[in-house]
C-alpha cells in the first residue's frame, strides 16, 4: 500500500519525463562524468549532499542544560540567601562554584561531542562516480548535481539520480512509499506527467536500496532537495531517545537526591531548633544536599561512553549508539560470517581442475597479475596450459569487479573472489577490457545466497546473432545445471552420473582442504527471432549449461583471529560460524580455530534447519558451532532462536539479505571495507578492517565501560554518604560541625567530580574477559557494591570525626585547627578511596597501578588545591581554615591510608575464602 503523502508528487523539473540527452543537456553533464572547474563551481553553489543540517554541538542549549539542574538551582539559591544576609564573600564563592560546575560539564560534553563527529566522519559512506572520464570513489557528501554514479546490489542510493543504464537493476524503495514490492528500474523517459513516486521508474530516490543488478544514474538532486530530505528536515528536531543505562543512572541519581534532600530538610528543622539564624541553617543546609546529591554521575556517563566509543574505533570498531556500547558488555554468542571475517578476504586461485584431467596449481600475491603456474608440481610457461576459451572467457563476463594499476600497485574495485579470478585471468595475458568491449553484457542474474551462482549474458559484436551465457557458482549447484562437460579438443560429453560424481568427489576433496570451489559453465545459443528479452528469459536460468571446470580458492585464516577465539572460550562467549560454504570447508576452518567444543560440536547445513521447528531448533542450538550452507534466512531464524532461550546475540553481515538479521541481533555487525549499505545501515556497529578480533575487542571495551560506571558510582557515593553523614551524627550527639557549609563545597568540588571522571576512563584490564558475561538485569548499585559501600562509611566517617575530637577535646586545639583537620582529613580519605574504585575484587597493588596516569593527575590537583586553600592567605579567609604542621599530616596520612588497607584485607579474604571453598569441592575457584 502507497504512502498518502508520495502520490500525485510535482517535481519542478519532472526529471522522469526527461530523456537522457535533454537531463545531460540541461545539467551541463556527460557519461564521462564532470571536470574539476564543475565540480569545484557546483561544490559552492550547493549545500552538501546531506540529510541533516543539523548541527552535533548547540552550545546555547548545552550550556542551559549545564545551568538548569537542581545543583545549580541549590547553589544560586545559596548565593542569594548569602547576599541577603550581608556575606558578600560567601556569595561571590558560591557563584565561582556555580561557574566552576558549570565550566566543567560544559567542556566535557563538548569533548565527547567532537569525538563523534570524529566517529561519523569514520563511518562516512562512500560511492562510486564517473568525474573526469575515471571512476574514483568518493565521499557521498561531496556527490553535487551532475555527477554520474555506479549503482549495485547493496548501495544505499546516495542522491536523487536519473537513470541511464541498466542492467537487471531493482531497487526497494519502501523507505518512501511504503511498498515492500522491489521496483524493476528503467531507462527510457515517460509520458505522463502526474505519477506517484513509486511509478517513476527511471528515477532512483535517495536512502533507497538496490537489491539487484547494477546501473549508472545522473545526479538531479542532493541533500536537503532530495524527496526523502524533504522528509528529513521536517523531523530532524525530534529529541534522541537515552540508553537503557542513562535512564538507569538517572533514575538511581533521583532516588538518592529524593533521600538526600529529605535528609536536609530534616537538618534544617534541627538546626533552627537548636537557635542557629536562618542564614546560617540554610546555607548549611544546601551545602548538605549538594554533597548528597550525585550531580557528577551524568557527567561522568557521558565521557565513560563517549571514551569507550573513541577506543573502539581506535580498535576499528565504529559504534552506531549508546546502547550498543552497553548491550556489547553482556553478548554472551557471537554469530560470524567465514569470509572476509574470520578469514583475511584476500582470495586467490590456487588449483584450477578442468574435465579432461587438467589440474594445476597457481602461487601468486594479492591482486598481481604475474602468477607462477605448476603442474604436477614442475614449474610450466603459461602457453602449456589448455585451457578452453570459454572457461577464461567466463571468469572475466560473469564478473562484475576490476583490478587495475594504481600509485605502483594493483588495486581491486570490487569484490575479491571476483578480484581473484580476474588476476587469474590477466596472468594468462588476457586483456579484461578489451574482451568486455568485444562482449557487451546484456542480460545478468546477480548472485545472491539463496541461489549461490550468477549468470552474465553476453553479446558478440562480431556476431549479432549469437549469445553467450556464462555461469559460476558454488561447486555442485552448477554442476545441477549441466548437462555435458567440454572434453579435450573441445568434444562435448554427455553428463552422466558417474562423470557427475567423481566431479563432485573431486569437489569435496578440495573443500576438505578449506578451499572454497567455485564452478564455471557456459552456453552459446544462436537467436534469429528478434525477440531479444523473451529468448533471454527462455534461456538465462535453463539447465542444458556446458561445464567447463572449477578453480580452488584460498582465503588463509586471519592469524589475530586464533587468540581471539581463545579469549571468547575463557569469557564465556559462545562463537558460531555460519557460512554459505560448503560443509567440509566450514569444519576445515572449525577444526582450525577450535570452534567444535565437547558440550558444542555439531555441524547443521541449511537444509537440516529446514527440517526443524522452532521448538526443535532451540532444543539442539547450543550444541552447534558452525552452521553451513546456509541462507540468510536461516541467519534470522539461528538469531531467533538463541534469543528465544535467553542469550545475548551479537551478529555479523555484509549482504542485502543480512540487514532483517542484523535488525534482530542484540548487536548488528556489518562490515566496513566489503559489506554493503544496507547492511551497514541496518547493524549497530561497522568493523572497518571485517575482522572477528575487533568483535572481540569492542566486546572487551563494552565490559570495560560498564565496569567504569560501577567503580565511579562506588567511589562517588561512598564520599556522597560520608559528607552528609558527617554533619547529620555531629548534630544527632550535639557536636560542634567539623565543617562549615564552603567547605562542604569545596570537598564535594575537588573530590566529587575530578577524579570521579578519571575513574571514569579508568584502561582496560586483561582480567575482565576472563569473566563470563554479566546478566544485562543486573542492577547498576548491586548488593555487592552497596554492602562494600555501607561497609567503608564508618571508616570515613569516624575517622574524619575521630581526629576532629581528638584536636579538640584530648589536644585541646582551636576549633578552626580541629575543623581544618577534619576537612583535610575527609579529602585525603577519598583521595585515597578513588584507589580503591580502581579494582572491585583484585587488589590494586598489580602492574597495571600506574596505567590510569589521570587519575594521579587528578588526585594531584585536587591534593594540590587542598593545600592552597588551607595555606594561602586567601584560602584561609575563605574556609576559615589554619596552617597545620608537619606531624598533623603524617597522621591525617597514617588514619586516611586504612581505607586501603582494611580494603585490601576485604579483599584477600575473600579471595581465600573462594579458594578455600573451591578446595572442598574440588574445582579451581578464584576472583579474577
């Protein structure tokens, strides 16, 4: 069904109704693309070819969100009660706080902004065109009115585009009219004038998808006047949705603000009741709550995330959102493509094996024509090989890439299995273009993985009656579509079942090797009816093909990929290859990697998931490792059903038909280098380099973050609870307050907010993928975390009202001295706790303790801004704060240090205690 809104559509320029000579002539263009003086002219004369003009970073509104917060309402109320009351110097502080605060989340979010716009100058999408009569890729934003561009299986349309060539192209344009029905494209103009979007069939609309054949559109429209940027500019204002754990922290941080501010109401009620002046009880009070309140925990979320997305695509891994950097800590299976993935997508022809008993060997690199050919392992010229016309001739029509000499190298535009029969070819001095121009292809059925084969139809120019068909494909899939075998001398053989088995044998043994084997046939059939398109579709999927042979293609196994594998097994992560390969080449690369595991070793083909029912399939899915020959609709029913018994799924794809799968996944992952559009689209995170170890690795940084969130939020209550704790139990037992309001701002600012953002980015440790991944309900403030909390308060807060006893009531010191030790005291201890945040189970004392360099540079500053304001004259008017001495220090130090050490203790006990229990059971148990 139509979208209301695309029918009945008026273009000012009615591209549709245009031939392609009156579009060339009107937008000053050519097939041979434009010149750089067009390019650089239109460049200037148009916006860039974007959906958004939108900007990232509006600094008016991030700087009012920065300003409108309960924080900053509390202190400006503060500051103003401080005015009233006459204390000119209180309110000029406080407001250098609100500044301070204000300053600081600003920058930050300013940083995590410019990072991802770094990322999505990363993730940029690139496009094929025609300028100055050469084909160069370039950035879609850069596409202006006039430039001639490539279209195949997998693009997303980067513009508005006249067509004008096609072959077999369709294109989903569900996207703008609401029609699932792909859309057969032409070339020739149309008549009428008033037709819905989904009836101008020579047009291609941007962020549309081809899924089929190939084409050559002109650009007629970018960015913004493009129909869908039309769309887009109307809804871009929409407000962005939060994570799962921003919701999280935000609703922990109002519950905690709900129970601090009740707390300070409470104070203030017992302030005035003990006769203190209003001024006094509620800037005190709002001292309190702001030491209660966690107004850092956005913050510090903010550049946790934006932190861990910068090394991931440090790592080559470009995340799409938030979520994602999330849901990558609890993946608990990885479902991964063979090709290009686990192997370096880097294929060569290795063996070449035709029918009359022709096999021979090939050792070459990368994409250089300059192969050394053997047979029966003996080094042999080129010319000794009898190799029939139709079978080269077939790995260069049925082809649709290039390989051509770029910068001193040669350099694939396109992809590499069809790059790896072209150097094949080329080796053997045949010359690609010139037999493209001789052979003009007419007709093509693309490959696509259900059917696994594409047929290339081509014309002679020397014969006009003749046709030729060419086809390759996976190995017995051909052959079914067989009917004789090209002899030597060029004697055709009937295909019987003995020639049909022993081929298929000689398949399978090359397949055992792990080398992908791709079949080659042809048919040439004279046509005199002048029916071109009838004859063609009568003929182009018919059986009654010649079989012309095989090659055997290498693509060697990544060699990071061996480790990578490894450390999955030991995290817990289950890893499944599914392939369109053949069976045996799928266990070949299984065996390699390890994948088949005692409780994991069962192989399933495509058509044994056919058989299955959901139920059946969910019963025996963990007992599987590797899936083969399959489709990718059997990727969306393995993903079903791994999710159906409660498993966290992340997802690799590159195809058209990858992208409902990539949807389904906890975690889409397409491929940057040679995956497609539409499937990059559809995933939530690009491997740049296609390679599994970089999975690995951005699963390793997701447990990373997460494991950030919980240290900053360990270490930031813990010093929240203390300081308002503090000066609840100093009213509750009638004590003198260890602190005066400034100062309770002036602890909350230099530990609350400096080092929690350290923590925040605290490195990866090797440690956390030898833990199994962590269930995605888990609450943010665990028991674990709440009891280690609860558990070092009374460390804190005795100690810091310990040693303000002590001074005053056994030493007999000043108030101002007492107070200014206890204010010393309180920063030193959470200096001091910001260690421990470091490591929740392990001790802090390993070879990873200086890695965190920003967390000593923070816990220098805010040692260093502690001391200015205790021995700087300035700083002693302000806090009412006195020199203390030497000794003073030494045992502030000495009483602030048991933090860690009663920490440490926690933690070796129960590090034995694991053990031990491990001992009575008879299994190895450790924290790690």
């Amino acid at each position: 069904m139509k979208n209301n809104n695309t029918n009945n559509i008026k273009e000012d320029k009615f591209w549709h109704l245009r031939t392609v000579d009156e579009v060339f002539s009107e937008l000053q263009s050519s097939k041979q693309g434009l010149n750089d003086k067009d390019i650089k002219d239109r460049l200037k004369l148009y916006s860039e070819n974007k959906l958004s003009s939108k900007e990232f970073f509006n600094w008016h509104k991030v700087l009012f969100d920065k300003v409108n917060s309960l924080l900053i309402y509390i202190l400006f109320a503060a500051s103003i009660i401080a005015l009233i009351s006459g204390e000119t110097l209180e309110f000029v502080i406080i407001l250098i706080i609100i500044l301070m605060t204000v300053f600081l989340g600003f920058f930050q979010e300013y940083k995590a902004d410019k990072t991802i716009k770094a990322l999505n100058n990363l993730s940029a999408k690139k496009v094929l065109v025609m300028r100055n009569g050469v084909k160069k890729e370039i950035l879609s934003e850069h596409l202006v009115v006039g430039d001639i561009v490539y279209l195949k299986r997998g693009d997303i349309v980067p513009a508005d585009l006249r067509l004008i060539e096609v072959l077999g192209l369709q294109i989903n344009e569900a996207i703008i009219t609401g029609e699932s029905v792909d859309r057969l494209k032409i070339v020739k103009h149309l008549s009428e004038e008033n037709i819905g979007l989904a009836d101008m069939t020579n047009l291609a609309f941007s962020s549309t998808s081809v899924t089929a054949g190939n084409g050559i559109g002109v650009v007629v429209e970018t960015g913004l006047n493009t129909f869908i940027g039309k769309i887009s500019s109307s809804i871009e204002n929409i407000k962005n949705e939060k994570s799962p754990i921003q919701k999280k922290i935000d609703l922990m941080s109002k519950r905690i603000s709900y129970i601090v501010l009740s707390i300070a109401f409470l104070l203030f009620l017992i302030l005035l009741l003990k006769g203190n002046t209003l001024y006094f009880s509620l800037l005190l009070v709002s001292a309190v709550a702001i030491a209660g309140i966690p107004e850092s925990f956005p913050l510090a979320l903010t550049l946790t995330f934006s932190s861990g997305i910068k090394k991931m695509a440090k790592q080559n891994a470009i995340v799409k959102d938030l979520n994602s950097v999330e849901t990558l800590g609890t993946t608990t299976v990885i479902c991964t493509d063979k090709t290009g993935t686990l192997t370096e997508n880097k294929m060569r022809v290795v063996n070449v094996c035709l029918p009359y008993d022709m096999n021979f060997d090939i050792k070459g690199i990368g994409y250089e024509p300059n192969n050394t050919f053997y047979l029966n392992k003996k080094i042999v010229n080129k010319s000794e090989l009898k190799i029939s016309p139709q079978f080269l001739n077939a790995l260069v029509l049925c082809n649709d890439s290039e390989i051509n000499f770029e910068d001193g190298n040669w350099k694939l535009l396109g992809e590499p299995t069809e790059g790896a029969l072209l150097t094949f070819a080329k080796s053997l001095d045949i010359d690609d273009n010139v037999l493209r121009e001789d052979n003009k292809k007419i007709e093509v059925v693309p490959f696509n993985p259900i059917k696994k084969y594409m047929i290339s139809v081509n014309k002679s120019v020397n014969n006009k009656n003749k046709y030729d068909f060419y086809l390759k494909g996976a190995g017995e899939i051909v052959l079914n579509k067989c009917s004789y075998i090209r002899a030597k001398d060029n004697i055709l053989i009937k295909l019987n079942s003995k020639i049909k088995q022993e081929i298929i044998e000689n398949i399978e043994k090359y397949n055992s090797k792990g080398l992908r084997v791709l079949s080659i046939a042809s048919k040439s059939i004279v046509d005199k009816s002048n029916l071109k398109k009838e004859f063609i579709s009568n003929n182009i999927e018919v059986d009654k093909y010649i079989y012309e042979g095989f090659v055997a293609i290498e693509d060697p196994i990544r060699e990071e990929v061996y480790e990578a594998v490894e450390q999955c097994h030991k995290s817990g992560i289950k890893i499944v290859m599914i392939t369109g390969d053949h069976k045996l080449i799928a266990q070949n690369i299984g065996d390699k990697l390890n994948l088949l595991t005692p409780h994991s070793n069962r192989i399933l083909e495509g058509f044994e998931i056919d058989k299955l029912n959901d139920k059946e399939l969910d019963e025996i899915i963990l007992e599987v490792s590797i899936f083969a020959r399959t489709t990718p609709e059997h990727k969306l029913r393995i993903v079903d059903s791994f999710q159906r018994i409660g498993q966290i799924v992340a997802m690799t794809g590159d195809g058209v038909n990858d992208a409902p799968a990539l949807k389904k996944a906890d975690i889409g992952i397409s491929m940057g280098k040679n995956g497609t559009e539409v499937a990059r689209e559809a995933s939530n995170m690009v491997l740049t380099d296609d390679n599994f170890a970089t999975i690995v690795k951005a699963v390793k940084e997701g447990r990373t973050v997460y494991s950030n969130i919980r240290r900053f939020i360990y270490y930031l209550l813990t010093g929240n609870f203390t300081e308002v704790g503090l000066i609840l139990l100093s009213l509750i037992i009638g004590l003198s307050l260890p602190l005066t309001a400034l100062m309770i701002l002036f602890v909350n600012l230099v530990t609350s907010t400096v080092p929690a953002l350290a923590l925040s980015i605290e490195p990866t440790h090797n440690k956390v993928m030898n833990q199994k991944p962590r269930n995605p309900k888990e609450r943010l403030l665990s028991g674990y975390i709440l009891t280690k909390i609860i558990v070092l308060i009374p460390f804190l807060l005795f100690g810091t009202l310990g040693l303000f006893m002590w001074e005053l009531f056994i030493v007999e010191g000043s108030l101002e001295k007492a107070m200014t030790i206890a204010f010393a005291t309180l920063i030193t201890f959470e200096l001091f706790h910001a260690f421990n945040a470091r490591r929740l189970h392990t001790t802090i004392f390993d070879k990873g303790f200086f890695e965190n360099k920003y967390l000593f540079i923070a816990i220098g500053v805010s040692f260093l801004l502690m001391l200015i304001s205790i021995y700087s004259t300035v700083g002693q008017k302000i806090f009412s704060t006195v020199p203390l001495l030497l000794q003073d220090w030494l045992i502030i130090i000495f009483v602030s240090l048991f933090v860690i050490i009663f920490t440490e203790i926690v933690k070796l006990s129960i590090k034995a205690e694991f053990k031990e229990q491990g001992a009575l059971r008879g299994v190895k148990m450790d924290i790690e």
